[in-house]
C-alpha cells in the first residue's frame, strides 16, 4: 500500500514514517502542505513536529492549510487518516475528531517511552487484541486531552477511546497514569466510523528493529492489512 | 482603523496548567491570599473601519480561540 505523508512547515517526523512505512514494506511518499490532490494514496498520515510553530494553539494554523480541505474529504468518504502527535493536534482542530489538547500537567515537555494498553476499539488502525500492552515514545508538550463528559461518555460507548497510559504492568494508577493530565489516561482516540486515528506516542520510531523494538509496527500493519481485505 | 481587544479564557472547568503553576508558585512566594489564577491570551485586532463585531466573533470562533476549550470576549476599542 502507499502511504502519503503530509508535510506541514514545521513538521520534522515525516522521514520517520516514511522509513517505517519503507521498514514495513510499504510506499510512501510526502505530501506538501500546499497541495490539493491525494489521488494514488491509500492512507494519509499527518505526523509530528511544530506546525506553524504552534502559533494560536498546536494545530490551529495547519487546519486551514490547503492540503487539509482535501484530507478532510479523504476521511469523510472512509479512507484511513493517521494524526501523530502533532498530527493529532491537528485533526482536533480541524474537528476531525472530538475533544482538544492542552498542554502537559506540570508544565513539562515530555519526551520518554511509556506503556499503554490496546483498548477494544472500533480503530482501523489498532487491530491488537484488547489488554496488550505496547511500549511506545511519546515526545510532546500539549499532550494533555481533554473533552467534555457527554464526548467521553459517547467515545466510550462507541469504541472510540484506542490507547490509555497505562503502568509498566498494565495497571493504571489511582491519580492516573497519563504523564500529560490526560483525562481519563487518554493516549489515542479514532472517529466513529474508525478510520481516523489521533494519538500522541509516536508509533513510527519503534517499527524498525534497529531502534530497539518494533511495538509500533502493529499500527502500520493493521491499516495494511484491513485496506488488503476490503480491497 | 477600527480597534478590537480579545480575551481567550478557558471555560469554566477546563484545568489550565500554566495559571495552576503560577497560583501555586504565588502561594510559595508567600502571597497566601492567591486563591486562583486562570492565564488567557490578549488578542488586539485592527481592522478596516466599519469592521463588525459579529466579524471580529466569526475571526475568534474559527482561528483565535477553540470553541472546544475556550471562551472569548470581545472589546471595541473607542479611538481617544
């Protein structure tokens, strides 16, 4: 399958996907903020960084850039959309999915590798038996979701709440488990319909084994393999 | 010229983690009277005179601030 990587000015992990969908198997080529045409790509991946230097708010700005009215049109008709980090920040704004991301409880910026747990979800994109744990980095600033109880209450019932902060053991603590504040340890969350997926670790950096691990593959492979049954 | 002042707030209830570390950092310095601090953006706007305020509110609710999280409040400014 053929991966396209949206490259928004500012953004700085396109090449990590790129070489994890590469790692896996897969095209994948990059996509310019400025273009308007996503004709030849199977999946679009919005990936971390800096957007517009976080001006207003992260991902304020790279909602209204040219290439986001056609991928917003690319996940209306059901294609599978991917926002990492940054790229989740950027599907919030552009309401591709529910809910916002403020920054970090305690200020920090936080770049380490945490456990979370594979909910049972609805997600295109996490196709992992619920309860597995995958180890994955996470690397951000504004990481901390929030929505209100009604959105929380609704995700949940729909499936649509995919990855949780969760210990090292799978266990999640009283105060929570989120490093960021996230409500209700919320690392990663999908659309109704499962074809849009937002999360804050960063899959991409743990799919090639030289990296240390490969937890992160099960993203990649889930979407590759769902696009190869339906055709 | 017309002038405009944006406050972006956040809404009642969501945690704002910078005016949480200033209120208690305040409270540390030895100002126990701080019960709380809420940290907004001020926005000014100049726009082309006759610009109206519904304008300045579609501006806020689409870019300036997330409607998701955030409540705004818009302030002509009467030129002296």
């Amino acid at each position: 399958m053929r991966f396209g990587v949206v490259i928004f000015p500012g953004s700085n992990c396109e090449q990590d996907v790129v070489h994890a969908a590469h790692v896996l198997g897969h095209e994948a080529d990059y996509v310019w903020h400025g273009d308007t045409d996503l004709a030849g790509f199977d999946a679009i991946v919005l990936p971390g960084g800096f957007s517009y230097g976080d001006y207003i708010r992260c991902g304020a700005v790279a909602r209204f850039s040219p290439v986001m009215a056609e991928v917003v049109r690319f996940a209306e008709r059901g294609a599978p959309v991917i926002g990492i980090c940054n790229g989740f920040q950027i599907l919030a704004e552009a309401h591709l999915l529910p809910g916002a991301l403020l920054r970090n409880q305690g200020l920090k910026f936080i770049c380490k590798e945490i456990t979370v747990t594979v909910e049972k979800s609805a997600c295109q994109w996490m196709d992992a038996t619920p309860g597995s744990l995958l180890r994955l980095p996470i690397n951000h600033n504004e990481g901390n979701y929030i929505c209100d109880p009604e959105t929380l209450a609704r995700m949940e019932a729909n499936g649509q709440i995919v990855l949780r902060y969760c210990e090292s053991d799978g266990s999640r603590a009283e105060g929570g488990s989120a490093p960021n504040g996230a409500l209700d340890d919320i690392a990663g969350i999908c659309n109704e319909r499962g074809n849009v997926f937002g999360l804050m670790p960063h899959p991409e950096r743990v799919v090639d084994p030289a990296t240390g691990h490969t937890d992160g593959a099960v993203v990649f492979a889930s979407i590759a393999r769902r696009l190869a049954e339906v055709g | 010229m017309a002038r405009f002042q944006i406050f972006v707030t956040y809404k009642k209830g969501i945690f704002d983690p910078p005016g949480a570390t200033a209120e208690r950092a305040l409270v540390s310095l030895g100002y126990d009277e701080v019960s709380s601090v809420k940290i907004g953006k001020f926005i000014q706007l100049e726009v082309a005179d006759g610009t109206s305020e519904e304008r300045v509110a579609e501006m806020c609710g689409k870019l300036l601030a997330n409607p998701v999280i955030e409540d705004f409040r818009i302030e002509p400014v009467e030129e002296a």
